[in-house]
C-alpha cells in the first residue's frame, strides 16, 4: 500500500479506510468532526467512515452544499467550536473539503473570510488550522492535496484560498469509496482532473516535477482509457483505481496554477440557482480554451498529444469534445442551464479570477465573451 509524502501524506488503496484510527492518532485527534454531504450520507459512505473511526465523533455536519458558501461555513464553525472538537475529517468531494478547510480557517483564524482571499494577498494571513483529514469519494477535485479551496462569499465573490496550509496534513484515499459513483458524476469529477492535468501543464510558469506529474495523470486518464472505463463499468477496481490517482495527480499538477478553463467554470459556478457542477462546466469550457491557446505552447502540446495517445498533429479540441460525448458530458452551457444574459457576470468574474492570470495565452474580455458564446452553443 503505498504512503506517499509529497506536498502532503497520502496513503492509497483499496481498504486505505481502515488506516483513519491510526491516522487520527497520529495527527492527535480525539474528538473529530465530521463534514460530509447528503449524497454521501443517502450513499452510506458516512456510515462505512464512522464504523472505522475507532472513536466516537464529536459531531457530524451531512448538509454540505455544492459550491460552499460563506454563511454555511460560519454556521458549520459554530457547531465546530461548541462541540469541543479537536480536529476535522473532510469526506466527500471537492465541496465537502472546501467547507472543511473554510471552518477550520474560520475556526482557528476568525472572519470574515474575505481577508484571506488570493487575489486581495491574504493568503499571508493563514497560518496553521486544526488537523484536517480528507477522505475523498470522487476522483476529480484533488482537494485532499490542494493548496486552495474556493467559497462563495458573502459579498457576491466567489473566491480562490490558496496556502500551504489549506493542505490537508493527511489524506485517505481509498478507491473503494467511488465505486458507487454514477456514471454522470464519474464522468463529470472525472473531467475536472483532465482539466487540471492539461492546465497545469500549459501553465506558461516553471515546475517540472509537477508538470511531469501531470502529463502521467492525463495518460492514466485519458492515454490508458481509465476515464471511459470506469463511466462504463464503476465496479472495475483497477479503472477506480487509476481515475483516483489521476484526480491525486492532477492536484499535485496544479501546485503549478491553473488557467481560464477554471476561470469561466468558477465564474459560472457561482450561480446558485443554476446548481452547476464545477467538472462538467471545465469539460464543456476545456475545448474552447484549447483552440484559444493554440500556437502559445507547441512543444507542450505536443508532449499533452503523446499522453492521450493521439496521433502527432492531431486536434487536442476535437479529441476532448469527442471524448466529453463518448462519457456522456452535455454539449453546450445551454444544455446545463446557462444563457446568453448570463455572459456578462461570467466574463466579469473569470477576468478577476486567480486562475485567469495562470493562462498560456494572455487572454482579455473580449476573448472571454467570445469564448463564452462559442460555448452556449
């Protein structure tokens, strides 16, 4: 079973779960809180963790909503703090784990949370946070080793954290916990680590090790077809397996930056009353983008042609937009629920992103707009 140290310690397998009493020993937890979703609980995924928590929790928060918000992060530090506990454990995807990491900021730091915004420079301001422990049951976010988190604030923001101390201390990542992921979410988290293999790597700035990391997660993707098997068969252990370890990768990769692929679907995301999910908005912006970047980074296109095992010269695009209908992503923003007057807040907020200043190609709102329509459809 392998431990890997690197930005954190991650022990993975099939079974990891059964390592958290020792884990929580380890990191001096006696009394964790839980953070998790519905879907989760509905999945009993949350059961599973608490017959392997060996302790009793001090408290368990199951009502997690897609893309976190500010308010549900100070309501969720309230329950933290009057429930004495000592420690979190984040279980579920990349929404549970930014909640997570929200209230042990606000719980060990104080609010409000605006003040340790990326692109404000309050990263500065975070110091150390409760022992965190992420569990994840999607193979996408790689949240369980991200330096970020992203939350919707109470002015209106959707905002990017970024710190080494948002950094889980340990993750567990356990396969098995994906197995009863739908084909639709498989394929949509599954996207979401594409996504950030490919951006990592275009991103113009300098980090080898972690653009190696990322050319491996796209090949395990995308070159070895671990993508589309495990959205057709999730009971495949070796497809959970390696779709878990390109998420882990794709997250290592981005310690780099990311691009404006993530730019638009955080400016997207931000829309409540749409309920749209981060991955599926990156594989719908992802071919657009790429076009866009085109001429900007050859030699790495090159390099990403050889990890999805296409042909030399062939269209990165076409290749991503073929493999979002053979998994089943929805062609067009339209199609999720996005419209034209939509456009503008989405042009408004990617531009003031953190991610849209990682991009290979210097990218304006005029691009932006353009960008956008092409991708309504």
């Amino acid at each position: 079973m392998p431990v890997m140290t690197f930005l954190n310690t991650c022990i993975f397998d099939h079974g990891a779960i059964q390592k958290l009493p020792g884990v929580l020993r380890g990191q001096g937890v006696s009394k964790p809180f839980v953070i998790t979703d519905p879907g989760i609980k509905t999945a009993g995924i949350l059961e599973t963790i608490l017959d392997a928590l060996g302790v009793e929790p001090a408290g368990v928060f199951a009502e997690t909503v897609a893309n976190p918000t500010e308010d549900q992060a100070i309501k969720v530090t309230d329950l933290y703090k009057s429930a004495g506990a000592d420690g979190i454990i984040a279980l579920g995807g990349g929404s549970s784990m930014d909640l997570s990491k929200a209230v042990g900021l606000l719980a060990s730091h104080g609010g409000p949370l605006e003040k340790y915004a990326a692109m404000s420079g309050g990263s500065k301001h975070i110091s150390k946070l409760p022992p965190l422990i992420a569990i994840p049951t999607t193979a996408g976010t790689g949240s369980e080793v991200s330096v970020g988190m992203i939350t919707t604030l109470n002015n209106g923001r959707k905002e990017t954290f970024a710190s080494p101390n948002l950094i889980p201390p340990v993750a567990i990542c356990d396969p098995d916990l994906t197995f009863g992921l739908p084909k639709m979410m498989t394929a949509a988290t599954g996207m979401d680590a594409v996504t950030h293999c490919i951006e990592a790597v275009l991103v113009p700035a300098s980090n080898p090790p972690a653009e190696g990391v990322g050319y491996d997660g796209l090949t395990r993707a995308i070159g070895d077809g671990w993508l589309q098997r495990a959205v057709e068969d999730g009971s495949d252990p070796d497809a959970r397996w390696n779709m878990m370890m390109a998420s882990y990768e794709g997250a290592l990769a981005f310690s780099k930056g990311l691009g404006s692929v993530h730019a638009l679907s955080h400016a997207a995301g931000r829309l409540h009353e749409k309920k749209l999910h981060h991955g599926t908005l990156n594989a719908i912006f992802l071919p657009h983008l790429l076009r866009f970047n085109e001429g900007a980074a050859e030699r790495k296109y090159e390099r990403l042609r050889f990890a999805m095992g296409l042909k030399e010269g062939a269209d990165l695009a076409d290749a991503i937009s073929r493999l979002n209908e053979a998994i089943g992503i929805p062609n067009t923003l339209k199609d999720i629920g996005l419209e034209a007057s939509d456009g503008p807040g989405v042009v408004e907020y990617a531009l003031a992103d953190l991610a849209h200043r990682g991009n290979a190609k210097p990218a304006g709102q005029e691009d932006y707009e353009r960008i956008y329509e092409a991708a309504l459809g």
